[in-house]
C-alpha cells in the first residue's frame, strides 16, 4: 500500500525563479525505509517540507501536481493535522527545541494536541528512553552537545508517535559513531514499530543497510528511484557526487577486472569482507 | 555586576525550590504591602531580618549575597537623596531622626529587593512559565516567555561569536567617542538581527511541525499541585501581612534612636 504517493509534484518558492521541485513524481510504501539523497541545493529540504505541509501552508509559493500522503492530499489538510501522522525532524537540531527542559521539550508536540498528563508522563519517558537520553531529561536544551539536542529532536517527534518519520540530514552534527547510534534507532522504529521512515542522508556508507528504497535527487528532479543495490551501484548515482558507500565502489572498481563474482551488490563493509574473503578463498 | 546577576536561577533542590510558584508570589507581594506600610527602621530591619531563614533553607545565600550587592548602588542614592532632602527640608541640619529615616528607606528597598531575589532565586523559569499559564494568561505569552529566556543564552553566546568574528576583520568596538562606539557596534548587531529572524522562522516552522495549534485547550506535562508546605507559606504570608498591619495601627513604633538612648 502507498503511504506518500507523488504526480508530478511542481513546488516554487515565493520570488524564486526555478522551482525546487521540479515534475516529481515517486511512491513510497508502508514500512519501508526509504533514504533520500542528492547534491546539496537539490530539493531534499524541500520535498520534506511537502510531506507536512509546511509546503504550501507555511511557505505559499506556488505547488502544482498532487501528493498524497496517508491518503491525505496536503493542499486540503493544516499542518497540525497532517502533524500527527507525519513527523519531520529539522536540520538544525538547535532551533527546533523550545522548552527549558529536555522532558518539556519532548512533550510540546503531545500538549498540542491536549494527550491527558498521565498519558503523556508515558510516553516521554518512552521516547526518551529509545533515544537513548533518560539521563537528559531535566537538563536544559541550550546546554547539550550539538547531537544531545539531535537526539532530543527526534525523541520529541517520536513521542507523538507518527505514522511517517521523516529525518532531514539527523546526523549533520554527529560524529560517526553517534550517527551510528541514530541510524540504530532508527532502524529499530522501522523493524519493531512498523513505522515508515523517509531519511535524507548522505552517509550512505552507515546508513545504506537499513534501506529498502532509495531515492536520487538532483536539481529538483528524481534522478534514480529503486532498490539501494541497483541505486549505488549504477554510474549515474556516482557521476551525481552522491557519496555511495565505499564498500559498493570497491567492488565496481575490483568488479571491472571481473575478479569477484557475486550475485549481490555489498553496500556496507561486512558484506563487502565477506565477498573478498570468499573470492580468496576461491 | 548587575542586580540581575543576583535573580539568575541555579537548579538546586530545596524545600523553597518545591514550593508553588503562585504561592511564593503571593509571599512576595505580602512582603511588599508591609514594606511599604512602613516608615520606621525597626521594623523594616525585622523585615529584612525574618526573610533570612528563606535564604539559608533555599540554600542560595552566595547568589542572595551577590544580589545585594549588585543593589548596594542603587540603595546608595537612596540612601543619599533622603538625605539630602532631610538636609535641606530641615534648614540645613541634620538630626538622628533624619539619618534613621533615611537608613529606613534604604532599608526598605534592600527588604524589597531581598524578597524578590529569593522569589527569582527560587523559581526556575520553567515553573514561572508554569505559573503564569495556570493564571489564565493566554499560552501565547506564557510560550513566548519562556522561549525567550530559553534563547537568552544562545543569542548571547551568538553575539560574541559576532563580535570575535569582526573583531578578527579589523573591527574596533572599544574605539571613538560616545556616538562612535554606538556606531560600531552596527556591524555586529545586523548579524545578530539577521540571524535571530531566519531563527525564528525555524522555531515557527518547528512549532507546526509538532502540532502547534491543534485544539483550543491544550494540556500540560507538569501540574502545580498545593503541597502541605505551600499551605504553610500561605500561612506565612498572612501572618506577616496581618501583624505588619496591625503593628502599624495599634502599636506605637519607638524609634531606634529613642531605643539606644539618644
Ligand atoms: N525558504 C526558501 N525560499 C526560497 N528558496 C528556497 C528556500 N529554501 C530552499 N530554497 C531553494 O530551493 C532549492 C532546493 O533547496 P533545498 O533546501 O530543498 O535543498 P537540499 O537538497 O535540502 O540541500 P541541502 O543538502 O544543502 O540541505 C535551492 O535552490 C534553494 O536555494
Ligand atoms: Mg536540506
């Protein structure tokens, strides 16, 4: 079942000649995990913005063609609505934390929408808890690391528990191990929860093995849209400077030579491992 | 040092820090009445005295110190302008009485001041945004203060990120007369005004994202709940209330002077 179904979505910005969007088109089904990348300046924001609303609600500007997401065509539902099936996490972790305490912080999107107290006492420390920052609760936002506050952000967005999770570039402000961490998470919510997750990354290296779908974008178009093995691996993604993981351009590059035969394209290190130690071995 | 380096709040927990934030102004505004009411150094001096215990239970004594400094200025003038109004008034003499009176105004200001830093000291903006919501103004303000106080820190900090930057460009902040250094200051403040916009929009854009708006009556993660110590501040604060007017009215205050024997 298609949970974001896109026509040739058009979206331009207000005053802005070229639009961000530009005649795209995709489906994304229900419990996938879907990573979205391209070039920066490519429209990634922007389509993430689409899938709540914020286009065209907050932004105006002008949008033709049609995206549904949830069976929702966004034009006719308000942002708070769209809020609760859709959760979007910000770029910049620190302008999207308003409280004075991590635990409010977490709560704001259940006040909104007025969850009773014990309901939500609940689900805080449960969000906390699979971020990964119980201990953080009652510390102020302003005084965490750069990703502290990326992994309160997303506490926040699953504390209300959305059926879509949409994650713009969560681990800007990570180290690798702490991107790690995220991508983990992540995953989990998309295995155990069933939750549909739309992640714009361009470690691809860590990230590439939680994906069922990948989806390329350059200069507001959709360049390649398909399963990540055929994705990385094609010539386009990586004439594109969208960063593939280093394991799959290992084996394109030992591949030319013919020296390995395998039937699956690697995209993390362990596959790729494994693949050279079976043709040694051979 | 200002006087508001002495009313930042520290995280501590203490039996004045548990108290409800509604009562503790209720506290303070007693306190006020009975400042007010007074014009004798005795019992404002008993004011300032009875409010010590607050301090030592809330454990703040360094901050609470450090705010009666920062309010030692301005407690100066008004200690000098009573005088010197007394001096003149009085044909260029001065008696006991006058210093007294002017040692009691003072005096009066440094209870007032004391009572709001405890206040202050006491009441994380959390709960002071807590309280102002459960006092029926509109959440738009009480989000709004919060959120300021919030970003206090990180525009300040954002500032002096400015103010390096230029500097590091050959800009000369501590240079020229009044109006010039005003004019320096231009380049660091239109970073700042930018840069708090595009901010904002972030915040707003944030804000949607989570549902802002969604119903009329919106719930809230904390509740203030009267516990048996806020009772007992209740208490507390009638108390003072009602002997402070009645000390006024049915009691003849001796003067300090008159007291020692002058
Ligand atoms: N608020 C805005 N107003 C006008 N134009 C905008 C706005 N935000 C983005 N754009 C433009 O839309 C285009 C797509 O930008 P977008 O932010 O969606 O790219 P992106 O893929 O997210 O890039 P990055 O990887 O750098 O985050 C860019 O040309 C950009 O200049
Ligand atoms: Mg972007």
């Amino acid at each position: 079942m298609a949970i974001v179904k896109a026509q040739s979505l058009t979206y331009t910005y207000p005053n802005a000649e070229k639009p961000a969007l530009d005649d795209v088109s995709f489906e994304i089904q229900k419990g996938e995990f879907v990573i979205l990348t391209g070039p920066s300046g490519c429209g990634k924001t922007s389509l993430c913005r689409c899938l709540n609303g914020l286009i065209p609600h907050f932004y105006q500007g002008e949008l033709k063609g049609k995206i549904l997401v949830n069976k929702y065509n966004i034009v006719d539902h308000p942002i708070h609505e769209l809020a609760k099936h859709v959760g979007l996490v910000f770029q910049n972790p620190e302008n999207q934390l308003f409280a004075l305490s991590v635990e409010k912080d977490v709560a704001f999107g259940l006040e909104n929408l007025g969850i009773p107290r014990k309901e939500m006492i609940e689900r805080v420390d449960c969000a906390l808890k699979t971020a990964g920052i119980e201990d953080l609760a009652e510390r102020a936002p302003h005084e965490l690391s750069g990703g502290q506050q990326q992994r309160v952000a997303i506490a926040s967005i699953i504390a209300m528990n959305p059926e879509i999770l949409v994650l713009d570039e969560p681990t800007s402000f990570l180290d690798p191990l702490g991107a790690k961490r995220i991508f983990k998470v992540i995953g989990k919510l998309n295995e155990s929860m069933d939750m549909t997750v739309i992640l714009v990354e361009h470690r691809l290296d860590l990230a590439a093995k939680y994906a069922d779908h990948v989806i390329v974008m350059d200069k507001g178009k959709i360049a390649l849209d398909g399963k990540p093995r055929k994705v990385l691996n094609s010539d386009e993604t990586r004439m594109l400077g969208v960063g593939i993981p280093k394991a799959t351009r290992l084996y394109q590059l030992l591949d030319e030579e013919k020296a390995l035969h395998s039937r699956q394209v690697p995209v993390t290190a362990d596959e790729m491992g494994k693949l050279v130690r079976g043709a040694l071995r051979a | 040092m200002s006087v508001f380096d002495g009313l930042k709040f520290r995280r501590v927990s203490s039996p004045i820090h548990m108290l409800d934030p509604r009562i503790k102004f209720l506290y303070v505004c007693s306190i006020f009445v009975v400042a007010i009411v007074f014009f004798e150094l005795l019992p404002l001096l008993v004011l300032f005295l009875f409010q010590i215990p607050f301090v030592i239970l809330a454990r703040v004594q360094r901050e609470w110190v450090r705010s009666l400094r920062g309010a030692a200025f301005l407690a100066s003038i008004i200690f000098g302008t009573n005088i010197l109004f007394r001096f003149m008034y009085a044909g260029y003499s001065l008696t006991a009485n006058d210093i007294e009176y002017a040692s009691a105004m003072t005096m009066r200001f440094i209870a007032l001041v004391e009572s709001f830093s405890i206040f202050f000291l006491t009441t994380s903006p959390d709960h002071l945004g807590l309280a102002l919501e459960k006092s029926h103004i509109p959440y738009e303000f009480c989000f709004a203060f919060t959120t300021a106080v919030r970003f206090v820190p990180v525009l300040a900090e954002e500032a002096q990120t400015i103010m390096d930057a230029q500097k590091a460009r050959g800009l000369e902040l501590e240079k020229g007369n009044f109006l010039k250094r005003i004019r320096n200051y231009i380049p660091v403040l239109i970073p700042l005004i930018i840069s708090a916009i595009r901010r904002s929009l972030e915040l707003a854009e944030a804000m949607e994202a989570r549902a802002w708006g969604a119903i009329e009556k919106r719930t809230n993660l904390y509740s203030l709940k009267m516990k048996r110590n806020d009772y007992l501040l209740v208490l507390v604060s009638i108390f003072v209330l009602i002997i402070g007017i009645f000390v006024r009215f049915y009691v003849s205050i001796p003067t300090l002077s008159n007291l020692l024997g002058f």
